[in-house]
C-alpha cells in the first residue's frame, strides 16, 4: 500500500508526462504534466483512445501498431527515445520524446508511455540554425566583401605602379630632352656666333673664301635648328592628336626622284645616293606628306651616320596595293643594347658621338607610319650598317 502512494506520487508530480494505456489503447490514467502539455482536463481524455492525442497519419494507424505490436510479442518496450509527433486539444502540434514500457498482469497487460517535450528544444535547435545560416551568410558578405576589397586594392596597386612607370619614363624623357636640347641648341648657336664674328674679320680682308666657308657654316648651323625646331612641332601635333592623313594617288617613282634630287644636295663628300624601283605600276595610294617626310628623315640618318665616299639605297617595290620602301647604308650602325629603344622619343644611340641630332625622327617615323597603317622594321649591325623597311598595303579606293 505504502508503495502504491510512492509510485502515485511520482507519477503526479512528475516533470514529464506520464500516460497508461491498456492493450487496446485507452487511456487509464494521465498525470498533471501530460494534460498541460496536450491542454487538456482529465476527464476529457480517461477512457479515451490514446490516438486523440496524435496527429495524422499516427493517428489514423495507431490501432494497427497496438494489434501488431500485442500479437508480435517479441519485446517488451516499444520505443526508447523515439521522437514523434503530439497533438494538442487546439490542434497545434509539438514534438515530443516518447519511451513505452509494458507492464504485464495476471489478467491483461498495460503500457506507460513517458512523454518528455522537445518544443524547447526544437526551438533551440532553430534559433542555432537560424543564427549559424545568418553567420555563414554574413562570412559570405564580409567574405565577398574583402575579396572585392583585396581586388580593388590589387587594381589601385596596379594603377598606382603604372602610374609609377608612366613618371619614371616621364622623368626619362625629360632627362633626355634636357640632354639633347642643351647640345644640340648650344652648338648651332655657338657656331653662328663664332662664324659671323670671322665673316666681319676676312670682310675687312677681301677674303672671299673664308666669307664663303663660314657662311656655309651659318646656314648648316640654321638649318640643324630648323630640323630641330620641325621635330618638335611634327612631335607636338602628334601628342595633340592633330596629324591624320590624307591619301592621295601619287606616282612614286617621280616622287622618289625628287627626294633623292633634294637630299643629294645636303649629302656628305662623294656620297651617292642610289634609287632603284621594282614592279609594273609606278601609283601608289597614301599620304604623299606623311611618308615624304619618313623618306626624308630615314636617308638623312643614312647620310649622318655614314662616311664619305659611301652609297645610300633607296628602293621602291610595288606588287598590287602592297608598297615596300627601304633605305640602307654602310654606316656605324646601332649597337646591339640599344635597338630596344630605338623608337622612343629623345633617345639617341651610345655610338652617335658629336653627331648633331635630337632622337625625335625614328619616333616620328614609326607614328607616321602608324597613322597610314604601316610597319617599320630595321635590321641593324654596329659598324656594318643600317637598313630601314617600310611596309604599307593600300586600298584602290
């Protein structure tokens, strides 16, 4: 008796719900826990089927497990752990843990199912996970984020290295140009001075040879200045975008001519320049100023930088709209470290000495070309000569 009191009053004052059921499934007895938690009295479920306390599908199968389970004999206890589904008397439905023991009596057989709720739990379980998915999604913002960072970084790096570069070649060029014009200004000008101080003195004298010579020299000397001078306009229209060509037809062998008449008169002692032109046509269909002025500075270099008593090329090949115009001399050629950086503007090779000059005509040159849709190309050996290939391909239009 006194055991039967204990037993009772642990089952009452349990935490967890307490349910007993007979072999059939209805409900004997239900302590306090398990009626807050299903929202019900007592009475409205002592004598009930145990089923009204479970949603479907368990619901409409719960009979069947009670059947199965009484002719099957095989354990003892049902579920130990399991976790499935309650229904309350509002309808709402809540997880639960269940575990069944069976009591056997002389006459018949009870189970006592142990209900511990999970809704708690469960609802840990989603706040974690709500909580762990908004985190990942915020490492995949913050994520997406440095990456975008660390890439503008690497883009401002780059910016800021070519920038770097663009200054150092800037700070080169200046060097050069500061190099060249304070030679190649001062030397002309020096030259004038001087000649025309000794014109005044062979005047008085009735020297007419050495009036001569140093009016020579003035007039080299000028036209050294407006070489100069004209590269750097040619170069300024150029930076300035303001140079675009102008095709014409044009005979070149008649135009090749005239430029060898024009520069033979500026040649050195007993040079000669030589002009050979190869194809069955003779019209060619591109800017006559643009690519005079390339022919004129590449048989001047040839005439700078080759000796007395040498020959000069100047060929012209024309095969359809394809025009092919070379110039090649014996001269002191360009050292092997240098052709790098034989187009850059300002630069003058190691070998040129006190040759005047101010490393802007190769420059211009290639952006001439350029501008017709050209290429140069220059094959070059120190102390064995120099030769310059212009390539065009023309349109009949």
């Amino acid at each position: 008796m006194e055991r039967a009191k204990l037993l009772n009053a642990i089952i009452e004052n349990a935490i967890d719900g307490i349910i007993t059921i007979d072999e059939f499934g209805i409900i004997e007895h239900i302590n306090p826990s398990a009626l807050a938690l299903f929202g019900y009295d007592r009475e409205e479920v002592t004598g009930k089927n145990v089923s009204m306390l479970m949603p479907q599908p368990d619901k409409a199968r719960h009979d069947q497990y009670i059947a199965n389970y009484r002719h099957s004999g095989h354990a003892h206890i049902i579920g130990i752990g399991r976790e499935v589904q309650g229904q309350r008397k509002d309808g709402s439905v809540f997880p639960f843990r269940l575990g069944v023991s069976e009591v056997k009596f002389s006459d018949r057989r009870i189970f006592t199912g142990f209900i511990h709720d999970l809704s708690r739990q469960k609802e840990d379980e989603l706040k974690i996970k709500s909580y762990t998915e908004e985190l990942e999604s915020k490492i995949k913002e913050r994520t997406q984020d440095l990456i975008k960072s660390i890439n503008e970084l690497e883009t401002a790096k780059e910016h800021v290295s070519a920038l770097f570069e663009k200054e150092k070649e800037l700070n080169q060029l200046k060097t050069r140009f500061v190099s060249m014009a304070s030679h190649e200004f001062r030397t002309p000008l020096s030259s004038i001075q001087l000649s025309a101080s000794l014109i005044d003195k062979y005047t008085s004298k009735n020297d007419a040879a050495n009036v001569e010579k140093h009016t020579m020299k003035i007039k080299n000397a000028i036209n050294n200045l407006t070489t100069i001078l004209n590269d750097f306009l040619s170069l300024e229209k150029l930076e300035a975008g303001k140079v675009e060509p102008t095709a014409n037809w044009f005979n070149v062998i008649a135009f090749a001519e005239e430029i060898v008449e024009e520069m033979q008169l500026i040649s050195k002692q007993n040079q000669l320049i030589v002009y050979e032109h190869t194809g069955t046509s003779a019209q060619v269909f591109l800017d006559h100023n643009l690519l005079k002025n390339c022919i004129i500075n590449l048989i001047s270099n040839a005439i700078k930088y080759s000796g007395e008593d040498t020959m000069i090329q100047f060929n012209t090949k024309l095969k359809e709209n394809e025009l092919i115009v070379e110039v090649k001399d014996n001269g002191i050629g360009i050292p092997e470290i240098d052709k790098i950086n034989l187009f850059e503007p300002f630069f003058r090779a190691h070998n040129t000495g006190d040759i005047p000059g101010t490393g802007l005509g190769l420059n211009i040159v290639k952006r001439y070309v350029g501008l017709m849709n050209g290429t140069v190309n220059c094959q070059t050996e120190q102390n064995k000569g120099t030769t310059f290939t212009l390539h065009f391909n023309f349109n009949h239009h």
